[in-house]
C-alpha cells in the first residue's frame, strides 16, 4: 500500500506541475496536499484497520470537501493573464474594440478582408471574428456537410495564407461550430528547415528495450524463486526469466507500435515507442509513444486510439490461455490473494478472466481455489490489465480519445466524470481497485481536439467503439453469480 501511495504522490505533484502551476500562484506543494489528503486518508485506515470497511462518512466526506477546497485554491491564485480552461478551448467572450484590446492582433485589416473571402455564404457565412490569446475565432452558421465544409475553408486559407496557421473546426459549449485558426508551429522556414528531426532516435529506443529486457528477464527469474547470488553467479539461469520478458514486451510494443503505425498513416508526427524500464517489481512501468502534431480529424483520432488496445489484448490472449495452461491451483486465502498477488490470484473479480481460466484449468478450479500464474501467464495477465486501464474512457487515456471520437468532446468530458464515479464505487466494494479510483480523480478529463472536431463518425467505428467499451466491461466487472453456477464456479 506505501509503494502505491508513493507512486500516486509522484505522479500527482508531476501532473500538478505541468499542468496547474501554469495558470495560478497557488503553491503546488499546498494543491497536492489537499489532492492527496484523501488518499493519505483511505489508505492510513486500510493499514490500521486491514480488511474492515472504510465508513461512509470517510468517504464522502473528503471525497467532496478536498475537490471544493482545491478549486477554491487554484481560483484564489489564478494568474489575471490566464484565461479559464473553458475560455481557452471554447471562446465565448465578445472582442474588445481594438483600440481596447490588449492582445496581439495576429492579422492587420488588409489579411482580415482577405480571410472573410476564404467563408463561402453556401458553405459557412462568416458573422463576424474574434481575436484571443494567440487564436483567431471565425464565427458563423454551418449551412453544408461538416466535412465538406472543414475541407473547403482549409484549402481556401492555406490558399491565401500558406502554412503561417493550423485551420481549427470545433464547437463551443453550446454546440454551435466555429472555426479557429492558430499560428503554426510545424511551418518550415529558413530557420528549421535544416534542423534533424527530434522523433526519429532509434538508438534511444533500442537503448531502452534493451534494458527493459534485461530488468523484465531479472523480474522473470526472481517469480520461478531463483535467487539473486545463483544466477548472478550462473548466468544462464537467467535463460528461466525470458519466458514472461519476451511476452510482456511483444504486448507492449504491439500495442504502441499500433497507434504509431496507425498515427504514420494519418500522417501524424509521433515518437518511437520507448520502453520505461525498472530494476524491481514488474521490470519495467511499460511502454509509450507520444504525439507531436495534432489529429486531423476525429476519424484519426479514433483509429489511432483503438488500435493499441485491441493489437494488445489480441497478442495478450493466447500468451494467457498458454500460460495458464501452465500454471497451477493452490487453496484461496482472502488475506493474502489480490489482483496483483500472481501467486494467489482469485479471477473471480474479471468476467473475462474467470471464463478464460475456467475454460483452461477446468474443474481444478473453483470458487475456493486461486491460481499460481506461471510467469508467461504472469505477462498476458498484465496485458489484460493495461488493456483494461487504456480503456477507461476518461481524458487522454485511449479510451478518452475513443468516446470523444464517438460522441464529440463536451459528451466525453460527462462520461470521463461517471465513469470517475463508477470506478470509485467500484473500488469501495474490492478495495484491490482503490488506488486504481484515486488515480483517476488526477487524471485531466479535458482531451485535446482534433482539427475537425465536428465531423462525426461513420456507422462501423461507432459499433466497433461500442464493441470495445464491453470488452472493457468484460474485463473490469465481475462474474454474474448465476455464470458462475452454470460453469460449476
């Protein structure tokens, strides 16, 4: 519980820093006390009192008061020059007269003549345009097909402005499309255009695998019980690790070569995939890519979402069923069995896991009996988890950017908070998912949009993207105890 408290504590001060510490005075060390103060909370009472429940009332009533106290802090120190997250995603807010204003005023009045030849009364008449902080908003009334009409203003701008802005097609908080244009970073100029490209470090990334598959094989070793002075004094014995380092690599680079595959086909600027390596534990934190130019648009952005989750639950399957196949019963002990305790695991907390192990190990396994993962298990059993974690459909994570494609970004921003909710509920009856429903309170709910944001999807991806919100389910939610009887569980 203090390993995670610890990692929870880090991984919100870093949030904290990159993100809220830009816009307000409040020191960040005062925002993370008050984010961490139920944590520190739950998790005291969990190892002062073990397996009792957490009351109610120590529940609720941190889980609303520190949430008020944080924003009441984070307003109380807000920088006067920086707009609200809201104002800068959704400009509402009616211009100054210009010689009011104290923005910058990105075009002089010739270029603003020429940018309202670039609406097309058919297509979108311009009403009028608003400057903000480093964004020209055009305001006006779609009268054709969303895409046809993001595609022939783009041409027209980049027509008369060359590649000097990123052409923006979103909605504001009242559904009503307007078009944003921002300065480009990704033009080419005299001063860049010689410049190597910072995405393309394939020694880093080989460094890093190399390295994950020396710690991952060390962590294989250490769950088949080979000490640390035999087979650093034999080192073939660490031959026995490579069983779960080769599988749980293959999952996680398959998984992010897919969106990095996918996002080169968009055409999308993204990094290699690069391994996190650690020398304890799991052997490594995982694996990651990152994005370094926006989604043209929410077919993109749905594309490249899906497929790191379904290319690693697709690998993940057989290397489980296999390694399960190889792993053995032992008597269930609800004091030491856990989500995380792989030589005591109980499935019965996964649909999915339960019907998989069922299925494999057969009448050895029943509802008093847990399973010693053999490690090859180990690593699918982990991909299962991280396919389940990407899922969630909150923020950044690839099942944020899934919803957002489906049901557009103010839609998604209401799903990330009640599925917060849910999994928090979730978490109150298996205490194993609590860490898991504090993590996500810290995760930002805002997801960034693509360029055309409006277009909605086709009729496939939305059953394909209904498809992967149950397999999530599958995954997260227990077993039906009528399942259960019926497999003789």
């Amino acid at each position: 519980m203090l390993f995670w408290l610890l990692i929870l504590g880090v991984m919100t001060y870093w949030l904290l820093q990159q993100g809220v510490a830009q816009i307000t005075r409040t020191p960040v060390w005062l925002l993370w006390l008050v984010m961490m103060t139920p944590a520190f909370i739950w998790g005291t009472w969990i190892l002062v009192y073990n397996q009792k429940p957490i009351p109610a009332e120590l529940v609720i009533i941190p889980f609303i008061v520190c949430p008020c106290l944080y924003w009441f802090l984070v307003q109380w120190g807000r920088l006067p020059s920086q707009p609200s997250q809201s104002d800068a995603t959704m400009p509402t807010q009616p211009v100054l007269p210009l010689e009011k204003q104290t923005l910058p005023r990105p075009l002089d009045q010739q270029e603003e003549d020429i940018l309202r030849t670039c609406f097309p009364w058919t297509v979108f008449p311009l009403h009028n345009i608003e400057y903000r902080l480093q964004a020209v908003v055009c305001r006006g009334q779609l009268r054709s097909n969303p895409d046809v009409a993001y595609q022939t203003i783009r041409d027209n701008i980049k027509a008369k402005f060359a590649d000097r802005f990123l052409i923006a097609f979103q909605q504001d908080l009242k559904d009503k499309p307007f078009f944003a244009l921002v300065p480009n970073p990704y033009q080419e100029t005299a001063e860049n255009s010689f410049k190597t490209d910072p995405l393309s470090r394939p020694i880093l990334a080989l460094a890093l695998l190399l390295i994950t598959l020396f710690t991952t094989t060390v962590a294989g070793v250490q769950m088949v019980d080979i000490p640390l002075d035999a087979w650093q004094a034999n080192p073939r014995l660490l031959l026995a690790g490579l069983p779960y380092s080769l599988a749980l690599i293959a999952i996680l680079g398959i998984h992010e070569s897919a969106h990095y595959l996918t996002a080169r086909w968009y055409k999308i600027k993204a990094t290699l995939p690069y391994f996190m390596p650690i020398p304890f534990w799991l052997g490594t934190f995982g694996a990651f890519i990152q994005m370094r130019s926006p989604f043209p648009h929410r077919k993109a952005l749905f594309d490249v979402s899906i497929a790191g989750p379904w290319a690693g639950f697709i690998i993940s399957l057989p290397l489980l069923i296999l390694g399960l196949n190889q792993s053995t019963v032992v008597p269930f002990d609800p004091k030491t069995s856990g989500f995380l305790n792989f030589e005591s695991l109980n499935p019965s907390f996964s649909f999915l896991l339960t019907l998989l192990s069922k299925l494999t190990l057969g009448a050895a396994l029943t509802s008093e009996q847990a399973i010693n993962l053999h490690p090859m298990a180990i690593a699918g059993y982990i991909g299962l988890i991280v396919t389940a974690f990407n899922l969630i459909p909150i923020g950044q994570l690839d099942g944020g950017h899934i919803v957002h494609a489906m049901f557009g970004q103010k839609t998604s921003l209401i799903i990330g908070q009640v599925a917060r909710f849910l999994i928090l509920i979730l978490a109150l009856m298996h205490s194993e998912f609590l860490v898991l429903a504090l993590l996500l309170f810290f995760f930002p709910l805002q997801d960034e949009p693509a360029l055309n944001d409006v277009t909605e999807l086709d009729d496939i991806r939305d059953i394909i993207g209904f498809l992967t919100l149950g397999l999530l389910l599958l995954i997260l939610l227990p077993i039906p105890a009528v399942v259960a009887q019926w497999m003789n569980y």
